[in-house]
C-alpha cells in the first residue's frame, strides 16, 4: 500500500504543509532558510512533512525539495489572486 499524502495550506498566514503517512511517534523538525521546515522521523529519519512559510512567493521551491528528500509526486501549482 502506497503511504498517503495530506496537503495543507493556510491562506491566512499563507504557511503550506505537505505530510507523508502517519505522524511517527518521535519527530524532530529542522528549519532550512528562514522559511522551510523539514520534519523527520527520529528513529528512521524519513521525511515526514515539510512546511513552507510564505508560500506564494516560495511557488518554485516545493518542487526541488521534494527532489532533494527523494520524494516524487505529479505537481503543477498555480495561485491566482
């Protein structure tokens, strides 16, 4: 069985967060930039979700870290106003 993927965005504080899986039991999150946040398994390391602060200036960003943590999935993003 294939681990899900939760999407979630908040247009107030324009702040999206894209999850794999289940939440582990133990987590640790490491900040990368002023606005990426990067949450990790702590036992396995595995990337369980990342966070992006000010999104909409950030459209670009979420397709290479994705490519950097090794995770692969069909995204075409676009915002309109």
């Amino acid at each position: 069985m294939k681990e899900s993927i939760d999407i979630y965005y908040d247009e107030e504080t324009d702040y999206l967060e894209v999850s794999f899986g289940s939440p582990p039991k133990t987590e640790y999150t490491e900040q990368h930039d002023s606005e990426i946040l990067i949450t990790r398994d702590a036992n396995t390391g595995e990337v369980k979700s990342i966070g992006i602060i000010a999104f909409k200036k950030r459209t670009e960003i979420l397709k290479s870290i994705l490519k950097k943590v090794g995770v692969s999935m069909p995204l075409d993003i676009s915002i309109s106003e």
